[in-house]
C-alpha cells in the first residue's frame, strides 16, 4: 500500500505537564544562550518521560529568544497560544566548533540546528504558539541577514552555513502538531533516519524569496503522515528525500494547503530510493512548480509505487514534472528510475507538463486517470510511453488515443493561508487545552482484515469496499476463496514480507466445474492491485498422488491496468491465470493489461496461462518436483489481439527432480511470449519451447523468443529453427514495462537472425 503503515489518528496535547514556563520580562537576550536557552533545556532535561516543557506567554511578555535546545525522547516542548520561541540570531550558538556558522564555505554544515531531536522515540512538539527562525534578521556581528547570506553563497557558488530550524534523527514515532513556524534561516523541518512520524495542522509562513527554505523535508524515513499543514515558503514545501542515509518508503500526504513555494517535490537525492508514497487530498495555489519528481544521474535511484489521488492546482508555472535530469550538466551512474507513477482525479491549469526518462532502457512508468491540466497545458514527453486509464486525460498525451478527462471539483478548496497572529493571554487564566477527539485519517478509505479487526475475514472487507479503496491485511493465515469484483481496488497484506499474509485454499477442476473456478483469489476488476502476500492453492500439496483432473488456480486475474506486486503465488498445475474477460463474437477482444513486479510463482504445468498482455518485470519462475515443467501456455487467438507474456530480467529455477524444463507451449494460435535477459538455473531444453499437443503452431503461427538470457544450466546452446529472434531495438523496448505497454504487442513480420 502506497502510504503509512501506521492507523494514523490525530495527536492530543499532552495531559501531564512537567514545567510552565513564562517569559521574563528583564531577561536579557545574552550572544551565548538567547537568554533562555539554559532554563528551558534544564526543564526538558529534568522533564520525565511522557509530560511536557510548556511556555506560556504573560501580560508583559510573549517571547522566549534562545539558543539551540535538544528534545529527549518521551519529552513534549509546548509552545501555549500566543506565546513565541525565537532562535538567537547570534552564528556562535550554532556552530559545531569550527568557526563555520555564519560563513559560506564548500560545505553547509557547519551549524548545529535551532531544536534537534536526536534518537529521541516518542518526543513531540505541540501547541499554538509560535517558533520564530529570525532569518530576516541580521546575524549579530555582521551586516547581512540569513537570507542574505543564502544569496550570497548562490552568487558565489558557494554554500552558506545557516542552522535548520528543527531537525530529528532517528528515533520512532516523533510527533509535531499544530505549531506555526516562520522565517527559518535554512530548513524549516527535516526527519532524517525517523521511523513513524506524525506531522499534522502545522502552519509554515516564510517569504518565497528566502532561499533553501524547505517546508517538511522526511530523508531516509519510514511511515511519515503529513496531514492538514498549509505551507508557504522560498523552496520545496515538502521534499521527500532518499539519500545516502537510506530510502524513504510509506508516507502519506493527506490533506494539506501549499502557496508560495516550489511545490509538492520528490528528490533531488534518490540514491536510495523512495517508495509507496501517497499525495491525497492536496491543494497547491500559486506554487512554481506543482508535483515534482526530481533527480539525475549523480544521485539517482529508483523511485516507485507513487500515488497522487485528488489533486487541485492553481497560478503554477510548470503544474507537473517528472525530470531525471534536474541538474543536466550531472554526470555518473546513478540514474534515477519512475517507475509506477499514479495520477489519478487531478484538477489543473495552464503550463508545461515534462515527463523525461534518462533514456529508452530507463524510462518513465506513468499512469493518468482523470487528470485534467486544461488545453492550455501542453506535453513535453520524452523517453517515457504514459498510460492512460478510463478516466481519461486532458490535454491529449501525443500519439496516445484517450478519453478527455473530466477532472475534479476544486471550487471550494481554495482558502487564504490562516493567519498566525494571536492575542497573548493573562497568566494561568487558560486551563490546559482538551484536544478534539481523534479524527482518523483513513477513515472511509481503509478496511482491515485480522482476527482482532473491524473485518475478521477478507471477502467481508472487499464486499464492503468501493471502489478505490484499500483493504490491509494483518499478518496470517486466511484459509478463503476471495472474489474482488470492484474496481480500482487495493489489497495489501501489511508484513515484513509476502511470507506474513497467507491466502489459501483447495479447490481443484475435476470438482469445482473446470478450472477457471478453482482459483482462491480472484481479481476480477479494472484496477485492481495487489501486493505483499502469498496466495496458495494447497490442492496438490494435499493430494500429492493425484497426476490427472488437478488444474487448480491460485490467482485468477482477468481486468485490465492491474498490479500485482511483491507476491508468492504456489500451485502445481495451472499457478496463474493471467487473461482476459474474452472476445466477442465480431473478434474483439477485453483488453487485459498487467503488471507482474517482484513476484514469485511455483508450478509445475503451464504455470502461467491465459491471454493477457502481461509484464512479468523480476520475476521468479520455481518448477516444482516433477520430470518435466512447463513455465506457460499463452493463449493469444486472434493476430490483431493485443496479447503476449514478456518476462524481463527473471530467474528460472526448479527442485532438484526436475530433468527438463519447456519455457512454454503454445495454448492459442497465435500465442506470443518472450523472454528477455533473464538468468536460467535450470535444465532448459535446447530448443526452449515446446508444442501444444497435436498441432504445428510453434513451427506455423506461434511468436516465442527468448534473447539475451545468462544460462547455468544445461540447454539453450542452439536456438530453435521457428523460434523467432528480437531486433536489437525490440528487445530493448520491452526490456522496460512501459516500452511494452506503450506499443501493441510483439511484431510478427521481422525475424532478427
């Protein structure tokens, strides 16, 4: 599931307070401390673990100026409705014992940060008051500000040494809520190596000209919310980042306002990859760029599983961009990969929409429904094919024959930023504030499954679902048949591993009407997706001496723009079912487009069957014990029908028993399957494919190839005489999902010998 794993609900202010603290009229605002720096982390320091430091402002002063402060774990700083936290202006505070703060250099860290959390599980900072970066300020002892200085550093080619004004490393579930944040003179927020953190109705208002001004930057971070913030800042409001610290996977961006600013961005740094991220619910007004995806070749990584669901965007200049090449003069070989990009019930106006791939191998998987930028929005698309589902997408992707979209409502989501001014309070007058009661998230969207859940078994929850909504798995063993009939469906087992989510069952062809109903999980809707789960049919595993009538079905899938991600399937006879609804009787057929990513399937005849247009990108292909395996049965029936099985980059394995192994027979026609640098373990006859039995198609009308494959086991030392070998540049297209389903299927007219 794209999103945070966590049930995510709306924090509370803390119950128990340690320390109030109120500003002290006459204190001076010293060059060292801030004047309140030692008192305030004296309190945190002593504060026990589940109660809060709170400052509160008084009749005769609202404004505590410090230097750096440390949060530890368990500990809450407060900051009480119109009482401010000011950071010191002063570099020497700062600095990390070199002199740096304050200076342009080489490097930018040279400054400690103005409130650091360090490996501090379960700390917070809440409240309605303020915390005041002073970037517009100038920095004691010298005649530029913060901001100047950042301006500087940019003309000279230099990077300035400026604190963040909160950063967290490490630590678990680490919580910010409701404060407001301004004039930060670097970063505002910045999570780096944080597992589980809540970011919720936080209010950032820092001018669009103060450079490197990020608004909430999560790094090498897992299962982060970002919900109901509104943003307004001089660089990227939120930037997920995946550098060298780490990846970044399941974070969700539900709910939030964006203005001035760079936009919603993902990158520049995705070294180690960012995954499974869901934007929701999103506003951007007047920001430059709109949503982003952005690295390039020297700090490239892959980028996948990226949700953006109803969307509205307004006054910006560039409303998508998915770049590869932010920084064009980059070298290296880190090159960034967008794979499983989703914008789906987006509403937006006039600008470029650039989506560029580094090259033909390395290109961009892009899906559009519904997405409406206007006609005066124009493509710029290069080394990427973009999908485009039934909701449409408006303006006409070139060369892409679709629907126009209709787009969302967004009359009623444009609000002005809140205002951050508040009255002080008189001293003690204001009891502790009671939070609302927790609101969650997923409210209406999620549905879990699991002995101790709202859903005890899995058909109970997908017969409650609707269309687009997610139903998560809890780690077990399911022992059903489970029919997914709606469309745009997520199913999603929520372990470490495919292991933790078992779905299993028993029905085999002899007793159950044929085999197309034995299957135990049946994905049946346009949409459907999904991940992380095993699903067995455990027929053969308990009736090991049968050898006839024993087809029986693990996965039957037969919708089009599905997903299936992450999976083990196990069978013997007939694993997977990869086809379609069928054709008619003038010949057409339903189109069945899927993509099989990072899945493993067992079998041991005609393991994958059917007549899908289906992508198998990492696949593991396991022949159980038996003499002879054969991996599929393509099913293709008309030449004009846009069918086939493609394999790129998969493994073939089997037990030790098997003598023999057929990478396929061929079930119809005109059945097309190829194989494209994959790795063979395993006894593969030379000539790879086999006849269907009783007829001459693999020497007549049969498409199978198999090209480019590193071979350990025994065979592929001569390729078949009818095999049919791929054109370089043909290989090379389907060497990538989205050069496969940007085209019809393989060619039958050239043969590359």
């Amino acid at each position: 599931m794209a999103g945070d794993r966590r049930v995510v609900t709306e924090p509370v202010l803390p119950k128990v307070i340690c320390t109030e603290l109120a500003p002290i009229p006459d204190l001076p605002n010293g060059p060292q401390d801030g004047g309140d720096q030692k008192r305030i982390q004296a309190a945190l320091s002593a504060c026990p673990a589940g109660a809060a430091v709170r400052l509160e402002a008084d009749a005769n002063k609202d404004r505590f100026v410090s230097g750096p402060l440390t949060i530890p774990a368990g500990v809450a700083l407060w900051i009480d409705k119109g009482a401010t936290l000011a950071a010191t202006t002063d570099p020497r505070a700062y600095d990390r014992g070199k002199g740096r703060c304050g200076t342009i250099g080489p490097k930018g860290n040279g400054c400690a940060p103005f409130i650091a959390m360090e490996n501090a599980s379960h700390a917070s900072l809440v409240g309605d008051g303020e915390i005041d970066g002073q970037g517009d300020k100038l920095i004691e002892g010298k005649r530029e500000t913060w901001w100047q200085l950042a301006r500087r550093a940019q003309a000279e080619n230099g990077s300035q040494n400026a604190p963040r004004l909160i950063q967290v490393n490490g630590g678990e579930d680490v919580t910010f809520y409701r404060l407001a944040l301004r004039n930060a003179a670097n970063f505002h927020l910045f999570l780096n190596g944080v597992r589980g953190a809540t970011i919720w109705g936080i209010r950032i208002n820092t001018p669009a000209s103060a450079r490197n001004t990020d608004g909430i930057d999560p790094a090498s971070s897992t299962d982060v919310t970002i919900a109901e913030s509104y943003i307004s800042t001089g660089d990227d409001n939120i930037a997920i980042k995946g550098g060298s610290a780490g990846p970044t996977a399941h974070v969700t961006i539900v709910g939030n306002h964006l203005y001035a600013g760079h936009g919603m961005s993902i990158g520049s740094e995705t070294q180690s990859g960012v995954s499974d991220v869901l934007i929701t619910d999103m506003t951007l007004d007047g920001t430059t760029n709109g949503l982003r995806i952005k690295s390039d070749r020297s700090r490239g990584g892959l980028v996948r599983n990226i949700d953006f669901e109803n969307v509205c965007l307004r006054n910006t200049r560039a409303p998508l961009v998915l770049d590869t090449t932010y920084d064009a003069t980059a070298t290296g070989m880190l090159l960034p990969v967008y794979s499983s990009i989703t914008l789906r019930n987006i509403q937006g106006t006039g600008g470029p929409l650039v989506v560029r791939g580094v090259d033909a191998l390395h290109s961009v998987g892009l899906l559009l429904d519904n997405v409406n930028f206007g006609d005066a929005s124009h493509w710029q698309v290069t080394n990427a094919a973009p999908l485009v589902a039934k909701g449409g997408v408006t303006p006409a992707v070139p060369g892409i024959a679709a629907a126009a979209a209709s787009g969302i409502d967004c009359s009623g989501r444009w609000v002005p930023f809140p205002s951050t001014q508040v009255q002080p309070l008189q001293p003690l007058q204001q009891p502790i504030e009671r939070a609302p009661p927790a609101e969650t998230i997923r409210r209406a969207s999620t549905l879990t499954v699991g002995p101790a859940a709202t859903f005890p078994t899995i058909q109970l929850a997908v017969d409650a679902a609707r269309p687009g909504d997610t139903v998560r798995i809890l780690p077990g063993t399911y022992r059903e048949v489970v029919h997914l009939r709606q469309p745009d469906l997520l199913l999603e087992g929520t372990g470490s591993s495919p292991a933790d989510v078992v779905v299993i069952y028993n029905h085999v062809a002899s007793a159950s009407g044929g085999t197309h109903n034995t299957a135990t999980v049946f994905a049946e809707g346009d949409g459907d997706r999904l991940r992380n789960m095993t699903i067995v049919n455990s027929y053969h595993q308990e009736h090991p001496d049968r050898t006839s009538d024993i087809q029986a079905v693990a996965l039957y899938a037969s919708g089009d723009l599905q997903t299936f991600q992450d999976l083990h399937l196990v069978s013997y006879q007939d694993t997977l079912y990869a086809g379609s609804r069928g054709c008619d009787a003038s010949g057409k057929c339903a189109p069945a487009r899927q993509l099989y990513d990072n899945v493993e399937i067992d079998g041991a005849v005609d393991v994958i069957f059917g007549d899908a247009k289906a992508y198998f990108d990492h696949a593991h292909l396991h022949g159980l014990a038996r003499p002879a395996v054969t991996l599929t049965a393509q099913r293709r029936a008309r030449l004009d029908q846009d069918s086939s099985f493609v394999f790129s980059n998969c493994d073939v394995t089997t037990d030790p028993s098997v003598r023999i192994v057929s990478l396929g027979r061929p079930w119809g026609a005109y059945a097309t399957v190829a194989f494209i640098g994959c790795h063979i373990d395993a006894p593969v006859l030379p000539h790879r494919f086999t006849e269907w039995p009783g007829t001459k198609r693999l020497t007549t009308t049969a498409i199978f190839s198999e090209d480019g494959s590193a071979v350990s086991g025994a065979g592929l030392s001569e390729h078949e005489p009818n095999e049919r070998l791929l054109c370089p540049q043909e290989a090379a297209r389907l060497s990538t999902a989205i050069g496969y389903f940007g085209s019809p299927a393989i060619p039958t007219t050239v043969n590359c010998r």
